[in-house]
C-alpha cells in the first residue's frame, strides 16, 4: 500500500472559504481572492544584438535570454544614441516574443550605438552594445525648368536611383516670395527622372518650385526659380521739349522676353495719321526728333516688340520751344546705395532768372516715386545726391524743369552688385536631437549667382561658433542639423553668398524632440457610480517637448483594448480626467499613455508607451471628484476637495508632499458639513518655488483603486503670490452669470451672483467662496455708473468685507432704462488663460460674466391681506390660477401654506425692500426612483414644484432670496419622525438628486421634514439617505447595501480574524521554535 501523506489545511484558508460561502448565501459578492505563486524573477539580458544598416535606418534584432517559467520577459526596451550622447531615444515592445525592431529616420553615414534591455515586473537587464551606421537613402539631385510660356512650365527633377526601384517624388510651387505652396500630386518612378507640368500660372510672374524625397520637404529639398513671360509692357513715355527738338524717354518691362525692335512715331497734331518715323537701337531708352517747328504741336509714340509681342504707348503732346530744356540726366559714383545724378540742360543762357530742376526716382515698374527734390542752377547743370538705395536694383530717375513733370527726360540708374540678401521663408522642423531647416532663395541675389548657403546654429544663451557649421550647395535649400540635444531651443541662422561675399542672415528657431520617452507613472482613480477622478503622475522624460495631450484606453473583463469606442483624448497637459458613460458594478482595466507634437493621437500606432494597468470597479457609494487648488502663495495653498454621495461628517483625509519624493509630509482630514459637496484644506509650511504633489481620498489607504485622486501644485516665489511656474490646478475655467436677465422697478434691489467653473469645466463654487485669509479670488462689478452695489449677506460662512465678491446686491437706479452689468475676476492670474485653438477674445470671455437689468418704473401693486389668503388673482405668467388658495403675495416675510400642508416661510429680510413677489407650490405627484439608479438615497411621498411670481405677474426664472426660504413638507405615510437618514431633497434632473440641510419637525398637524433654499424655482421631495431593506415601499435605485446587511458582514469578517487568532495561537503552543510550511 503507497504512503499517503495529509496536509492540514490552514485555519486562515478555511475562515476564508466560511467567510465566502456566508457572504454568497446573503448575496454579498466576495473580495478577489489572488492565488499564491511561485516567485517571478527578472530576466536577463539580451544577446547577440545585431544591427543591420537599411536605407535611413537600422535593423536591429537579437537573441532572448534563456529564460524558465518565472523569468520569461513581458516586454522588449531598445535604445539608441550617436556620438557621446546618452541613450536618451527609447521604444518600448509590448511583447516579450518579439526579438526585432527597426528604427527609422535616422541620419545617413553616423554612427548609432544601440542596447536592449529585457524586463518584466521584477526588473530587467541590459545588453551589450551594438553599432549600425545606416545607408545613405535616395535623394533628388536636380530640378530644371523648361518649356515656359505665359501660364506653363514643365520642371524634370532628377534622381539618384541606381538600383531602380519605385520612388515618390514630391513636388511644390508657389509666386516668389509668397507664404503658402501649392502641393502638386506626388509621381512614383522607377527610373532617374520625372517630369511635372505646371498650368494656369500667372504671366510675367516670377516662381519658385521644390522637390524632394521626402513628403515634409525636411531633407534633401531641391529648388530652381523662373519666370512666366508674354508681351512687353505697355511703355511709358515721356516728351521734353526742346529747340526744335522733343527728346523722348520711355521704361518698360520685357515680361521674360527680349526686344527685337522699337518703331519711334511723329505728326502734327491736327494730322490723322504719323508721317515721321525712326528705329532706335533695340537697347535705347531715349531718342530725340530733330528739324522740328517751334511752337507747333506733334503727336508722338513708341512701340516696343519682343519675341512675344508687341505693346505702344499712349501718344503724348508736345510743343518744341526756343528756350531752356532738359538735355539728359547721367551718373556717377554708383555703390550698392548711393549714386549722383547729373542734369544737363539745353539753352541754359535763354533764361531770364535761375532756373528750377526737378528730380525724383523710384524702383523700375512700381508706382510710388520718391520725394522730388529741387535744385536752383544759373548753368547748364543740376548735380544731385540719391541716398537710400538697395543694392542691385534697377531705378527710373526723372528730370524736369516743371514740378508736375509734364515735360521730362527719364533715366534708368543700376545700383552696385553686393552680397545676397537675407533667404526667404526659413523654417525649422524638429526631429529626434535634429532640426531640419529649409529655405527659399534670396529675393536679391546681389547681381551675382549665388555661390553656397552657410548654415550656422547655437544653443539658447550660446553664441555661434566655427564648429557649429554647415555649407550648403547653391541649389539645395535645405539642410539637417544632428547631435543636439532634446528640449533645448537652438537659433539658426541661414545667409547666402556670392562673389561679394556672405549676404544678410535670416533667422529662425526651433526645438529637438522625439515621443515621450517614459509612460505616465502612478495611476489612480477615485471610483464610484462613475470613474469620476482618474489620475495620474505625468512622465519623466516627455521627450524634449511639453505634453499636450493623454490617450486613455479602458476595457472589461478579458477584452483586448479596441482603441475605439473604449478611448479618450485628453487634450490637456493636465494629469486628470474624468471616465463617464461607464456600466455599474465592472472592474475596468484603465492605461495611459502621454503625446507631444510628435505623437499623432489619431494614428499613433507604436509610438506611445502605455502605463502600467489600472483595475478599478464601478460601484454606488460616495467618492472623491475633483481636488483644485486656490492661488498658491510662497508657503502655503488651500486646496478644495469635491466629494459625491456623503453623509455629513464624512471624514476627507489629503496628504501631500514634494513631488518626486517618496515620504509623505503629513496627512490631513476634514469631516463634511451638512449639505455640503466639498471641504477646503489649508496646506501651510512650504517651500517656496517647489512643486507639490497632493492625495485626495475617503480611504485612509489612500489606495490608487479606491476613491483617491491626486493633483499638483507649485509655490509662487514671493510671500504675495505671483505667476505660478508648471502646471498648477489652482486656476478658474470659466465664470458665468448665476441669472442674465432681471427686470426691477427703479430703485429695488436684486441679488446678482456668479457661478465658478473649475479646470475640467464642473460647477465649483468652492473656488470662490473660502476663507479670505486662503487668498479666495476677488470678483470687480462695474455697472458703468448706473444703480449701485452693497453687500450680499448671503454666505453665512465667510461674510463679505467690500461689495468685490461673487455675490452682491444691486440697486437699481431711479431712472427707468437696461443696464449692462459685468464681473470679472481681479487677478487674471486666477482665470485659466489662453487654451489651445482659442482666440485671446475667447479666452477674456470665458473669465467674465455679463448682467442685462431691466430697469421700469413702478407699478401700483395691491398688497395681499394681513391674514395671507389668497387673493384670488389670475397669474398673469400662466393665464389661470390653478392652485386657488395656494400662493400669496409677501411683502415683508411670513408663511406660506398650501392646501397639502407645504408651507414655505421667509424670514423679514428675505425679499429686497421695495420687491413684492408670488410664491406657488405645485403639487406634481407621486415621486419616482426609476432614473435615480447610483444615487444613495431614495424619494417616498409627493414631489412639489415651488416658484416664484413677481408683482406684475411674471414668473421668474430665476430668483434669490437674501436669506435662505425654509420649506417644510410632510413626512410621508409609515415613516417614523425618529427614523435615520430622512430629509428634504431638491430633484436637479432624473438623475441627479441633492440632500438639503435638513431637520424632523413635530407640530400639532403632524411631523414635516424641512430644508433650507435660497434660490426657486425648485422641485422638492422627502427622501432617505441610503436604501431601506422594505422593497415595496423604496424601490432599488442602485445605492448603497442596507446598513443592517454591512452589520453582519463586519461581524462575520470580526469573526473570521478570532477563529485565525485562536488557531495561531494553539500551533504556537504545540510547536514553539518551529518553522512550518504548507
């Protein structure tokens, strides 16, 4: 017979198992309980790593460690570097099977070292290193432009391309020195060459095209520049007149043709056709017609022909005279912005008095002419000083002895040739420790070609060295500058050269990245109904480039990730976010992973690395949804946590500590007051300039999978405040006006009030409404003027000292007419700022509230009885009054009492002096709990409508009292006025009802429960804080357990923990000093 060996089961496995069987007989779903296992060992590292040059790339593979079953890799982390740099570029594999990965865009003939690293949730182990130098890829070689006409061109770009494979060529084009290109569709080919047709451009325009190989014209960009072409200009033409003479000047553009002749045309005047003719040399710009008549009036004109055309200017009149004209103008001393002009002048000696000469100059074919200047000359000479010119530019300079310049001689002036000018439209793209800067040629080439390009860069507060150099051939315009490093901002700058020398730089800055190279760290959510805070630590290498957004997968059970339906963006750098639209009582697995302007949210594929997986359960009960901070001071903050679903006295606990540090400063705890959905903490002793990160929790585990949150801070520098450095959760969203439209009569008064949004744009007036010792935001009201402010005693916690506040009480002025009211916050620094893809104007109306007030003049109202009767008056809001005896005009205070035993009272002070207003109580029927599923509580009895109608009539849509209205409404068939948890509840929505403060009052009629309202209209019910066990009279609307079945689950779990002790005990006793196992 074999030896049988029996193995004691231990009492703790047994109390387990009673305490799961107990809790599945009573319908109470059991904690997880996780099976032991063997522990997991890292594995180790990688060999054989082999990298494989590729085109712009390395191939990288290796061998997997040997592993066994408790050291297998879960994942793969490669890196590269080049140079001296560190291993600062990662990828990350979310198998463990796969031993290959190819790193792309890199630079062609450098070096690249590159490790592996294997890993799981024990740890991992490095490589040895391995070197690749990837190959040099395919670039475009030339462009040439030919066969242009006046509206196309074909442009052939070349290639290097000797193995013949399929490449895309892209190709652009855009007007010289315009901002935007015209993308034209990319062409594959498999040879050296393809050519691009151009139509529908403009004639006699000057353009500029670009090819390359790669689609964001970042590397390897080709360029040539032409000109469109068609008939000469119409010309100008200018007549001076002369002894016997006109002399003819005229300018032109050649619009990329050349002039093959020019036909000079005269008559008289009164003569209908031109008799006289001449043929300048195709090269002149002037001519004179000799052998005239003095005093007599011809007719002359000029035709210009080029190989495309042919244009004559309009015909000018002029009479030849006997006494002083213009001869020419010449030049001397030309630089590349100077030059003197010298006028000559005909039968100087004719006149009787100096003479006056006129000149002035202007760029050749544009329209706007320089200031004239002026000369007085007894000779035959005028000599002028033209300063301000630009290198290598065609002038026109026009002489006259009239200051209209009707009779004139015109001249063409070339500056000197110089240096390039500045490149056009530089722009720097980033890449991983690279930049990649392109350009356009110069619009002034300084009269010679250019020779190359110099590119030059320097860190920010660097300087420009000899090292930091590239030169660029003339035709390539662009350029890729490596070895830099990430998240550092470089100026480059660019300058052309030619025979003269360097020309005129042009700058431009930019900023090497790559995708976050670490994932977000540290998740937590805070879950109840929904996962209404989910957190989490940004990631510590954000790749050289500032996180601009979070992908946020979640799935259920054993789903894969769908990275559709189940996906969000958080389009914020702030590490929080709220999951909605969840199913009640799923454990959800949540990751994150952080993006940059590198990672491509909507297509990102591999280029994220996801954090470590989350499990959190939806399930009833109360949670923490929000933690904001107030304006952080150089000590201390006050920080604002929003709860959901508490019994008051609810303790709050938060604890915070330096961020990056692991020990905990201290932890805080604050109990909830009655009908309140938040507590403030004041964080005191900091340090100045120094990041904090904080936890929000009702778990004093502050468990990540509980309801815990997290948020950060930073301390301002001075002990008042100031700009908040980093993220900071300290900041309003947006403030709007608590009712937009009021209308009084003149002199009344009226409460105005703000509503506060926070950063994830939820309603949080906690934001504005702390202690001012806590530095609570200031809110400025202007009403430019009209009516007037005084204190709002409303918020019996902290009483206003000035009218500046979020409440406040206007009185209307004694004039009818509308006012514009407006507040604001005082401090911008209190109000988020300017947010992506939103306009400054935007964002200013997001940080203000507007106030229309209708201001009319008063009405004779009658007041209601002193025995507050109805007085039996139509509503004029509704037509009818169907409530009979149920509403009464107040004046003063008093109570309101319908014919169900509601009433409403108000207290003396309640209604500004001067309102008189309607309260009406509805009664709308029995209440329903089928859309309050996830709310602790439960509706019994009737729910009643309670609004407000003014003097004239008019329902308000919304109305204040100054001092809060306490509504009683009876307590409901078989409930007891001792019960627990029965109060006065406000029904928001269908799914949202709120617990006011509330109280069981006694009387003579029988017991109501109150609650205290300030503002109506209002729908009101009786209802119990958490369900009862009677299901017929409280249907289940998904809240907490009963309070009797979590009594006997705390007794069964105490009971479980003395069966253990007791056992422990009696083994230590049978076996003292004795190690067992099992």
């Amino acid at each position: 017979m074999a030896n049988v060996k029996m193995r004691r089961c231990p009492t703790k496995i047994l109390a387990s198992i009673a305490v799961v069987a107990i809790l599945a007989t009573i319908g109470i779903a059991a904690p997880k309980v996780l099976a032991q296992t063997d522990t997991v060992e890292a594995p180790g590292a990688p060999t054989e790593i082999v990298a494989t040059p590729g085109e712009n790339r390395l191939e990288v593979s290796w061998t997997a460690p040997t592993s066994g079953t408790n050291n297998s890799p879960t994942n793969y982390i490669v890196q590269w570097r080049s140079g001296a740099q560190s291993f600062s570029t990662t990828r990350q594999h979310s198998t463990g099977t796969d031993t290959s990965y190819t790193i792309p865009n890199l630079t062609p003939g450098r070096e690249y070292t590159i490790r592996v690293r294997a890993e799981n949730s024990a740890g991992g182990s490095w490589s040895d290193e391995a070197n690749g130098t990837p190959s040099a890829g395919l670039v475009v070689t030339e462009v040439d432009v030919s066969s242009v006409t006046d509206s196309t061109a074909t442009v052939t770009v070349t290639i290097t391309n000797p193995d013949s494979t399929t490449e895309t060529v892209y190709f652009r084009y855009r007007l010289r020195g315009a901002e935007s290109w015209t993308d034209v569709t990319p062409l594959t080919t498999n040879s050296t060459s393809r050519d691009f047709t151009l139509g529908s451009l403009n004639t006699n325009s000057d353009y500029e095209v670009q090819s390359s190989l790669d689609g964001e014209f970042r590397n390897g960009v080709r360029s040539a520049v032409f000109s469109t072409h068609g008939p000469p200009s119409v010309p100008t033409l200018s007549v001076a007149p002369a002894n016997q003479q006109l002399k003819l000047s005229w300018t032109f553009s050649l619009n990329g043709g050349t002039v093959t002749s020019q036909s000079v045309e005269w008559k008289l005047a009164t003569a209908s056709t031109f008799t006289g003719t001449a043929t300048p040399m195709n090269d002149a710009r002037s001519y004179t017609i000799e052998n005239l008549t003095n005093n007599t009036a011809y007719d002359v004109r000029i035709t210009v022909t080029t190989n495309y055309g042919s244009e004559t200017s309009t015909s000018v009149t002029r009479d030849p005279v006997s006494g002083p004209s213009i001869n020419d103008i010449t030049f001397s001393s030309i630089t590349r912005t100077s030059a003197t002009a010298t006028v000559s002048l005909d039968n100087a000696q004719l006149a009787s008095s100096n003479l006056t000469v006129y000149l002035r100059h202007r760029v050749k074919s544009s329209t706007g002419w320089s200031e004239t200047a002026t000369l007085n000359v007894s000779g035959s000479t005028a000599t002028f000083a033209l300063t301000g010119l630009t290198s290598n530019t065609m002038y026109e300079v026009e002489a006259s002895l009239e200051n209209d310049f009707q009779d004139s001689v015109v001249r063409d002036l070339a500056t000197a040739k110089s240096p390039p000018g500045p490149p056009e439209a530089v722009e720097a793209s980033h890449a991983d420790t690279e930049l990649n800067v392109s350009w356009s040629a110069p619009t002034n080439d300084g009269g010679e070609p250019i020779t190359a390009y110099i590119v030059q860069w320097k860190p920010d507060g660097g300087s420009y060295s000899g090292s930091l150099r590239l030169q660029v051939e003339a035709d390539i315009h662009s350029a890729q500058i490596t070895n830099l490093v990430n998240g550092t901002e470089y100026t480059i700058r660019i300058y052309a050269t030619n025979s003269l020398g360097d020309g005129t730089p042009a700058e431009v800055t930019g900023t090497p990245s790559t995708v976050p190279g670490s994932p977000p760290t540290r998740v937590a959510a805070s879950a109840c109904d929904q996962i209404q805070g989910l957190s989490w630590n940004p990631p510590i290498d954000d790749g050289g480039s500032p996180i601009t957004s979070y992908i946020i997968q979640w799935k259920s059970g054993d789903e894969d990730y769908d990275g559709t339906t189940r996906q969000a963006i958080h389009d914020s750098g702030e590490p929080f976010f709220a999951l909605e639209g969840l199913e009640a009582d799923t454990e959800y697995t949540i990751r994150i992973a952080a993006a940059n302007v590198n990672v491509d949210v909507d297509d990102f594929g591999g280029n994220v690395l996801w954090s470590d997986e989350l499990e959190a359960t939806t399930r009833p009960g109360a949670c923490v949804v929000a933690l904001s901070f107030g304006n952080p001071l150089s000590t201390s903050v006050p920080a604002h946590v929003t709860v959901k679903n508490t019994m008051p006295g609810t303790e709050v606990l938060l604890r915070y500590r330096r961020d990056g540090t692991s020990a905990w400063i201290s932890t805080l705890s604050m109990p909830t007051a009655s009908g309140e959905s938040s507590v403030t903490f004041d964080i005191t002793g900091l340090t100045p300039e120094t990041r904090y990160e904080v936890e929000a929790s009702l778990d004093s585990g502050f468990s990540p999978t509980g309801s815990t949150i997290r948020g950060f801070f930073t301390t301002s520098k001075g002990s008042t405040g100031g700009t908040v450095p980093g993220p900071s959760f300290a900041r309003i969203f947006r403030i709007e006006p608590g009712i937009s439209t009021v209308t009084l009569e003149v002199g009344s008064k009226v409460v105005l009030w703000t509503d506060v949004y926070g950063r994830q744009d939820l309603l949080d007036n906690g934001l504005a409404d702390r202690a001012p010792s806590s530095g609570r935001p200031i809110f400025t009201w202007d009403s430019n003027g009209k009516g007037s402010f005084e204190e709002a005693e409303i918020d019996s916690k902290w009483q206003n000292s000035d009218p500046d506040d979020r409440e406040v009480v206007f009185i209307a002025p004694d004039s009818p007419g509308t006012v514009q009211i407006q507040t604001e916050l005082s401090s911008p620094s209190d109000c988020l700022g300017q947010q992506q893809d939103e306009s400054v104007e935007e964002a200013e109306a997001r940080c203000e509230a507007k106030f229309t007030i209708r201001v009319r003049r008063a009405l004779d109202v009658v007041s209601g009885p002193d025995d507050l009767t109805d007085p039996q008056t139509t509503d004029p809001g509704t037509g009818d009054d169907p409530q009979g005896p149920d509403d009464v005009i107040t004046t003063n205070g008093g109570e309101v009492t319908s014919i169900e035993g509601v009433t409403v009272t108000l207290g003396p002070s309640a209604v500004p002096s001067g309102n008189e207003v309607i309260i009406k109580i509805t009664p709308v029927g029995p209440v329903s709990n089928s859309g309050n599923t996830g709310q602790d509580n439960t509706l019994v009895g009737m729910e009643y409508a309670v609004r407000v109608v003014d003097a004239a009539g008019v329902t308000l849509p919304i109305y204040r009292f100054l001092v809060p209205a306490t509504v009683c409404l009876p307590l409901p068939e078989g409930q007891s006025p001792v019960s627990s948890g029965i109060g006065l509840f406000v029904i928001e929505n269908d799914a949202d009802i709120r617990l006011l403060a509330s109280e069981v009052v006694t009387r003579g009629s029988g017991a109501v429960v109150c609650g205290t309202k300030s503002v109506f209209p209002a729908n009101v019910a009786v209802g119990v804080d958490g369900l009862s066990a009677d299901e017929e009279l409280y249907p289940d609307t998904g809240g907490v357990a009963p309070t009797h079945l979590w009594m006997l689950f705390t007794a069964i779990l105490g009971l479980a923990a003395m069966l253990v002790g007791l056992n422990l005990r009696r083994q230590k006793r049978r076996h003292p000093g004795t190690a067992t196992s099992s």
